[in-house]
C-alpha cells in the first residue's frame, strides 16, 4: 500500500462523537487482540476521564488509523508523555506514527514517550526526537494486574465455548481473542465516556 501523507488529517478526540467513539473502539480491540496473541500487554489506554488525559487521533482518507493517548507522567513530575500510540497493522511502516508524534509535538514541544519503550517505541522515539519518560512501580504494578486479570478472563472465555481450544494452552483461540478484545474495548471506551460525562455534568453545575 502507498501512503500518502498529505492525506492525513490530524483531529482531537470528540467525547461526543459516535463515529469516533466507533473508531477508538476499533483501534482498541486491535491493540488488545495484539497484546492476548504477545501475551503481553503495554501501559495506557486510549481514553480516559480525566481531563488532563488527552486522545488525539489520525485519520486517513476518512478512515482512523492512529490513536495516540497523552497524560501528565507521575514519575516525572508531571511532564506531558504518550501514554499508548496504535496504528492499524496495514498502514504501519509509513510514517503514520511518526506524523502522530509530530502533530503532538506542535501542542508540547518537549512531549516524551512513556517508557519502557519496545523496539518500535524506542524507533519511534529516534526518529521524532522525542524523550523517554519513566514509569512509577504503582502504574506498572496496576498494569501487571490488569494484564492478569485479562488474560485469565481471556482463557475462560474460550474455555467456555466448545472447539474453540486453542493449540497454544495459555492463549485463546484467534476468534475468541478477536471477540473478547471487541467487547473489552468497547465496554471500556462506554465506560470512560460515562465518567467524562458525568464529569463534565458536575463542572458545569
């Protein structure tokens, strides 16, 4: 596929827009479908209620393909830091992540990653120049147990439904990963989106 990056149009995320809420929750079930076939899971999510928490995404010729999450990193004193970035698997190796920390970079010039980084990350983090930001042991100790806790429901989950076994018995089946990561993402997205609601509804009172 050949990309071109004048086709990108970079937007904030709209807590008030179905269409976008449709694609966050895509985006999402592809990372955690990701995450279930690694067995491993990174720090962030792709929204979240506070207001300090900032969700920018990318889309491309109409079509999101790039979320990438920004919160105020404890274990560095508040500094602004990517929390979670995801671009869908086809459109990968075109500068689309690079473009999304760029866009980010404009709005906070010292805008960091938030460590540890994969290989990818600590690509991407080469080539936007951007710097890594540390991890407080509670985030990571809360993300190990959510990761826990998602996998075990990941592998129940499958268990429950007749030839769906995986050939790997610690993962579930690619359908069942598929499935639950949909439904996880979307209860979560819902969920985030309630509490900003209800948020926004007591500042405004």
């Amino acid at each position: 596929m050949k990309i071109d990056l004048n086709l990108i149009e970079a937007r904030t995320y709209d807590w008030s827009s179905q269409e976008m809420r449709n694609g966050i929750v895509e985006l999402f079930a592809g990372y955690l479908a990701e995450c279930m076939d690694q067995g491993t899971q990174g720090a962030g999510y792709p929204v979240h209620p506070s207001p300090q928490y900032k969700t920018g995404v990318l889309y491309y010729d109409g079509e999101m393909v790039c979320f990438a999450s920004v919160d105020h990193c404890v274990a560095d004193g508040g500094a602004p830091a990517v929390e979670l970035i995801y671009v869908k698997p086809q459109f990968r190796q075109h500068g689309i992540g690079s473009a999304m920390i760029k866009v980010g970079q404009k709005v906070v010039p010292d805008l960091r990653l938030k460590g540890p980084l994969s290989p990818t990350g600590q690509a991407l983090a080469d080539q936007t120049g951007a710097g890594v930001s540390g991890t407080a042991p509670s985030e990571i100790d809360a993300y190990e147990k959510y990761v826990t806790e998602t996998m075990a429901s990941a592998n129940a989950y499958c268990r429950e439904r007749k030839g769906h076994r995986p050939g790997n018995p610690k993962l579930p089946c690619q359908r069942c990963r598929c499935s639950l990561a949909s439904k996880v993402a979307a209860a979560f997205v819902d969920a985030a989106t309630q509490d900003r609601r209800a948020f926004e509804k007591w500042r405004t009172a």
